[in-house]
C-alpha cells in the first residue's frame, strides 16, 4: 500500500508550542452587583422585612417555623441525612443562605431534641456545629435511653452534651424502673456521672421520665435523685425545678 508524505503546517507546531496561560482568578471578574450596574441592570430589591433589626428579624422567623414545625425532633428519623441539611429544617430555612443562617438558631432553639443512641447524640453535635454557634441556642434536650450508660467509661456523653449547651433550658433523662430498683442515689450519681451536670450553666429544669411502672420504692429512689440535683444546684446559689414525672 502506497505511503503519502504530508507536509507539516507551521501554524498548526505554532499553536501547539503556544505558552498556557494561568485560569482566571475570581478577582479577574466584577461582582454580580457590578456587572449588573455595568450592563444597565437595575439592583436586586431588598426585602422590607431583612431592613428591620435583627431581634425582631427573629420574632417574625419564630412566628414562620412555628406554624411548620412541631414541639420536638426525634433525632433517629434523621440520622442517615445529611448533616448540614436534615430533613428535619423547616422548608422556610432553604429560601436564601441569608433567612437560613438567621432562621436556624431561632428553630434550634424552638424545638426540644428527642434521643435514643449515642449515634443520636453524635449526629445532633455534627448538625449543631455544623452552623453558626449552634450549640449555644439549644434549650432543650430528651435523653430517652439514658439508663443504658455503661458503666466504667469516664465520660457520660449525654450529659457533656447537654453542659456543652450553655443555654440548654430543660433536661429530661428516662430511667427504667428495673435500673432503679434496689439502688441507692450514691450508687446512680456515681454509676451516671450526674456530677457533670453540675457544669450546666443555664439550666432551670430537670425531669427523670420513668419507663414502665414503678413500684413505691423504685419511685422514691427517682424522688431523691432529682432531690439529690436540686440541692447541688442550690449550693452553687442556684434555683432549678427537678421533678419525676408521673407515670
């Protein structure tokens, strides 16, 4: 088969020999703003409501979440979502990166987080600090299988959770009444570390949640535990509510 020679195109070396040059860089370009002055195109309007202060901002956000929203998340219907954005948001927070940003601690602090695992507990901390300050804006928190706290390890989880939340409110912790049974307050103190619960800074209630029926004596051991919190909170010159709801 015949071979044809074709002779090379200097252009065609040229453009390939020809220097990179470097991308552009995102100061290269005008902003939005100014590249909508500059081709005649009128600014974005502001909205009437985001030219009020803040605080009230806020009030009007509360108003907005709470015809969305319930009183309470349960954490573990959540756990598989993504942790800057749970299914458990508002679809009101979504609208601009703005309302979100100002939307989200007013829901966080709207909603008591129900918990049942450790994984619970990790996952509300990702989602917590996954925005501005989240943890300072919680108020309420429900640990519902506290009693399952194994004994030996030198952290409870729940409760440093819970003190991490300088302005947590309300703090409900569910025993089961075959974990009281027998047993004395220096016994549970020591067996859950309730110590740590000494360091929450803002709290003003704390509840026990029994889990099945109890006995007269399984209901006194609650009773003196939540006496056992209340009068540590008062020697620190502090008044909280502590009480052992009916069940």
């Amino acid at each position: 088969m015949p071979v044809t020679l074709v002779k090379s195109d200097p252009r065609r070396a040229k453009a390939t020999t020809a220097p990179l040059h470097a991308p552009p860089k995102e100061g290269d370009f005008p902003s939005l703003d100014e590249a909508m002055m500059m081709l005649g195109f009128k600014p974005w309007p502001v909205s009437p409501i985001m030219q009020l202060p803040l605080e009230i901002r806020e009030k009007i956000w509360g108003e907005v979440i709470k015809n969305e929203v319930g009183g309470e998340i349960r954490v573990r219907l959540f756990v598989n979502d993504p942790v800057a954005r749970p299914r458990f948001l508002p679809a009101c927070i979504k609208v601009s990166k703005q309302i979100k940003r100002e939307m989200t601690p007013v829901f966080i602090r709207l909603v008591n987080f129900r918990m049942d695992s450790i994984g619970d507990n990790q996952f509300l901390r990702r989602f917590l600090d996954s925005t501005n300050a989240g943890r300072k804006h919680v108020r309420e928190l429900q640990f519902d299988f506290f009693d399952c706290f194994r004994p030996g390890i030198p952290v409870n989880q729940d409760l440093k959770l819970a003190c991490s939340c300088k302005g947590l409110k309300k703090l409900h912790v569910a025993f089961h009444w075959s974990r009281l049974k027998n047993q004395t307050v220096d016994y549970l103190v020591s067996r859950y570390l309730f110590e740590q619960l000494l360091d929450s800074k803002a709290l003003t209630f704390f509840q026990i949640i029994p889990k099945g029926s109890l006995t007269v004596e399984e209901k006194a051991t609650a009773t003196e535990l939540v006496t056992w919190v209340k009068k540590q909170f008062a020697m620190k010159g502090r008044e909280i509510e502590c009480k052992v709801l009916d069940s």
